[in-house]
C-alpha cells in the first residue's frame, strides 16, 4: 500500500518538483498551497507524514504542525524551510516537528529522512510500554500512553519525541541514560543533527520541570543524563 504524503508548500516550482518525484517513488502526495483548511486534509486523506513549508500564506507552518499535533500526535511532520536558527527549531519542535529539512534540499535526503521518520513511527521505539499508565514524578505525573504530563498547575500535551524521551529517562529513574542509546532509540540514529534536535528536547523537558522540587535532568558530559528524582 502508497504511503500517503500531506505536501503544503505555497511554490509551485519546488512543489512540482517534489510532487512528482515523490510519486515516482512511489508516494500518495496531496500537495496544497496553505494549511487553512488542515484538519479536513488530515481527516479525509488520513496522511502517513506530512511535509510543511514554515513561511505559508494565512497560516505558518508552526501553527499547522501544531494543529496536526492536537489531532494526531504520532504523525510525523518535516519541516523544510531557510529558517535554521535555534529559536525556530525550538519553536518547530514545540509544535510537534518530528525533523527539520534546510532549503534548498535535495530530494535524496528528503526520502531518506521520510523513510526514517515512517520507519520509527511504525516501531515500538519507545520505552513507555514498559511504564505504568501513571508515573509519580513527586507532585508531577506523566502519562506515557496519553502524551501527556500534569504538573502542578498545568496539563502539557507533549509530543511524540517529548514523550519517548521522557519515557526513557523515567525507566532510568536516578541512574543514567547513555546519550547514544538515547539517539539510536527515539530516532534511530546518532547523527550530528539528531543530536542537536536532543538537545533542544531536553531544554524543553527541563523547563517543564522548572518549577520542581528535586526533580532535574543532568548531563553528564561526554556520557548522557542522569535523571535526579530526589
């Protein structure tokens, strides 16, 4: 069965290309100009992995990937975009991104990061199985299963990546997680830039523990983290 792609790129050129290389490849593409109308593509066309430019008419990409997230949290999305900083990777992340694609791209490198992202989607990557529905974290609870982590003041909907990585240094409660293991597990490889995208994730799960009383993620240079549940 065509794995189905959801395209939104608002020009036409890079989109034409795109499209129709994938499709020789082999891919279901439904290409679209914006994500105004983003909930009724995912419903509908019920994609496998969506590819969203990050400067889009009407809405930007951050906004779309943050409303495919809400609906579908295991979805994967690549963003391919100039925008490169650090900021826009946090913020690309914090709206469910599961990879970050610099223009201009080539199309090889696009399929081989589709094929990995479908590849950790369609495997039980994550720890969490071996979790309980319920993690005591002191006054905070994570709930592998349901993305999802309640603090003392707030519920954080987390994702996918968020809560692999959560999962795993929860198995490794007050010992370390080996950063290598930690790539290879959550993306399946230990490259310079999926270790970049850890470090991002691992600032954002920190600040979601900013306000804890003897909860901390500590690196431990050279190794991994230790996760501090005191």
């Amino acid at each position: 069965m065509k794995k189905k792609v959801l395209y939104i790129e608002d020009e036409p050129y890079l989109a034409r290309i795109v499209k129709d290389t994938l499709e020789l490849k082999g891919y279901e593409v439904l290409h679209r100009k914006d994500g105004v109308r983003i909930m009724e593509h995912i419903t509908a066309f019920a994609p496998d992995i969506c590819l969203l430019d990050v400067m889009l008419p009407h809405i930007d990409g951050f906004a779309v990937a943050n409303h495919i997230h809400n609906v579908n949290p295991k979805l994967p999305v690549i963003f391919l975009t100039a925008k490169t900083q650090t900021d826009d990777l946090v913020k690309g992340f914090s709206s469910g991104g599961t990879d970050y694609l610099k223009k201009p791209f080539s199309m090889e490198e696009l399929i081989v990061r589709m094929e990995n992202q479908l590849k950790i989607m369609n495997r039980d990557a994550s720890p969490s199985h071996s979790l309980p529905e319920e993690v005591i974290l002191k006054n905070y609870k994570f709930y592998p299963g349901r993305f999802e982590l309640h603090t003392p003041s707030a519920v954080i909907k987390l994702s996918n990546r968020e809560s692999q990585i959560l999962a795993m240094l929860c198995s490794h409660t007050n010992s370390t997680v080996d950063r290598r293991t930690l790539l290879q597990v959550v993306w399946g490889d230990d490259s310079f830039f999926n270790s970049r995208n850890l470090d991002v994730y691992i600032r954002k799960l920190r600040g979601y523990f900013s306000g804890s009383d003897g909860i901390e993620i500590v690196t431990l240079k050279g190794k991994g983290y230790h996760f501090v549940v005191g």
